[in-house]
C-alpha cells in the first residue's frame, strides 16, 4: 500500500465551523427597539421623580424574550454574545435622558426667568455673575436640531472616554459591578451556557491583563494615587439563582406582560379620569394645604415597580428630600418671597 492509499484512508481532520457574529444588525436593531420604550420610560418618570433605571437586567430579558418569540423566523439562533450587544445597544440609549440632562438641567433652563432691575453688579464670584447672566436672558429653548446635536456629541465624546475608565475601573480596581455581574449571569442562564465556558481562560485573562495593566502604570498614576484603598471596598458580586431546564419561562413571561399592559391602562385611565391619578387625601381628612402644596397620592402601579427596582434606601432618601424640599423649604420659601 502506497502512502498516497494511507493517506485516503486516513480520517480528515475537521475544520471547526465558524463564530457567529457578534456585531449583528438584529443585534443593534433589537437594542435600538428596547432601548426605545425603556428611553420614554425613563423621561416620563424622570421628568417627574428625577430617577432614571439603566436597565440592564430588563434589556437582556427583554431581547431574549422578543428574540425567542421570533426564533421560528430565524436563520441562525439568537447567541449570548448577541445579547451583549443588545443590551448595551439599549442601556446606553436608556440612559439617555440622564446623560444628557433631559430630565433635569435643560428642563431648568426652560423655566430661567428674567430677573429684571439692575441687581447688585458688585458680584465678585465669578459664578454668581455668570448665573445672573442667564437668568436675565430669561427662558433658553433649545431646538429639536440642537438637542440632536448635544446628544450626538456625548456619545462620540462618550466612546473616547470608556477605554481609559475601563482600565482604572475593571483592570486596576476590579471592581465587581453588582448589576453588571449580575446581567452576565442571567444572559449565561438564558441561553444556558455552561459554567466551564466562563472559567477555562480566566488564567489567560488574566496574564493579559496583567500586560495591560503593566503598560498603562505610568499614565493612570495620578488618577490612582487618591483611591488607594479602593482595593478595600466591601461590594460583593450579585449572586443569581441559577434556572432550572425543567422550568418554561412562559409563566414569568406571560405576568410580566400582563403587568405591563395593567399598568399601561391604569395609566391611560388616569389621563381620562385624574381621580385615579391624583387622590387628594389632604382634601378627604380636612387639611387642604396639603392639595395646594400638590401632596397628593398617586397609586401607580408603575411607582410600585420603580420603587422595587429602585431599592428601600434610595426609596426612603427621595422621600426624606421630598419631605425637606416640599414640606420644609418651599413654605418658608413662599413665606419669604423668594
């Protein structure tokens, strides 16, 4: 026998298939569509409670759910790494309103009121000066083009900014980032990704960090030489409860939707009927002020679901500001004509 016969008869080796593609447009289509509806999401109540949600863990479901609703009509499975992109593609958008002072600075700037007469021009802050300034230009609207613009350059000025805060924060610090870890975690359970996967180059990515890390010593000195004892910190990682195979989604799907459109009607109602948005308890118990003053209920289910995600300590700190703010200063600041 030959050693071309040897050859034939010997197995092939086979080639691996390729990865799927990370960057995908259904990837960033679907992150764009979730990030929408979070985006109004968070104007609507961050123009009210001047609290917004990142929504990571929301956006990762989201994708999956959608995703998995359309598999039928799919060429290739939607992947873990996809999801990634998904949710960062929505998270940034989500974020939006915040960043880009939406639901609090340019509001502000709208309800800027001439303050008229000459006011005292011995001002010798510079600050003080400055504000005065645009007080007496009164009211700044800005148009439709120029808040497009504004948000445009945040973003390109934002993907400058996220390598260097990427080596401080993770590479140096190694911080765990709770909400982070724990949307990693559930977009490993989703599509069921072994634990293995996650581990079998954690020493690789490790030396490679350390190279990394090595070269960019001297330029993050200063930045570092303040929080030295970050390294300290007492966050821990989010442990999530992993899903069992044998359990369907389509339960926690099914309430979850039916949640959402309870609380899209309820708020649809209240536009109709303002009893259901604004229950003036003040009125009902006999003090009135209380009305006046706008401290009125308002049983949103929506407030609920942002009172959960939100947590009980940020929970009870807006609501000891609202006290202050409200109860306190804006009485003795009418009292006082200011």
């Amino acid at each position: 026998m030959s050693d071309t016969d040897t050859a034939q008869l010997l197995p092939r080796p086979q080639t691996p298939p390729p990865a799927p593609p990370e960057l995908t447009a259904r990837a960033l289509g679907g992150g764009v569509v979730v990030g929408g509806i979070l985006c109004f999401s968070n104007m609507y109540f961050g123009l009210q409670t001047g609290w917004v949600t990142m929504g990571s863990l929301q956006s990762a479901l989201l994708g999956f759910g959608m995703f998995k609703a359309l598999g039928p009509y799919l060429a290739t499975p939607f992947t873990a790494k996809e999801n990634v992109v998904l949710q960062t593609t929505a998270v940034a958008a989500a974020t939006m309103p915040l960043c880009g002072g939406f639901v609090g600075i340019i509001p502000a700037l709208r309800l800027l009121s001439p303050v008229g007469g000459d006011g005292d021009n011995n001002d010798d802050v510079v600050g003080v000066r400055v504000g005065r300034i645009m007080m007496d230009m009164g009211p700044i609207e800005l148009t439709t083009m120029q808040l497009f613009g504004w948000s445009c350059a945040l973003g390109f000025f934002g993907v400058f900014m996220a390598p260097p805060l990427r080596r401080q924060v993770i590479l140096r610090e190694k911080l765990p980032f709770p909400s982070g870890t724990a949307t990693a975690e559930i977009i490993r359970q989703l599509h069921r990704l072994p634990n293995e996967d996650r581990r079998s180059n954690k020493k690789d990515d490790d030396e490679e960090k350390e190279d990394e890390m090595e070269k960019i010593d001297n330029e993050m000195t200063q930045l570092v030489s303040t929080i030295d004892d970050v390294e300290e910190s007492t966050f821990r990682p989010m442990e999530v409860s992993p899903v069992s195979s044998s359990t369907s989604p389509a339960p926690a799907w099914r309430l979850l939707f039916l949640c959402f459109a309870f609380s899209a009607v309820y708020t649809l109602l209240g536009n109709f009927v303002p009893i259901f948005k604004n229950i003036p308890l003040g009125t009902y118990v006999g003090v009135p002020a209380l009305t006046a003053w706008s401290w009125t209920l308002q049983p949103s289910p929506s407030y609920f679901g942002q009172g959960l995600i939100m947590g009980p300590k940020t929970a009870m700190s807006m609501l000891l500001g609202t006290i202050v703010g409200w109860g306190i200063l804006a009485p003795m600041a009418k009292a006082e004509g200011w």
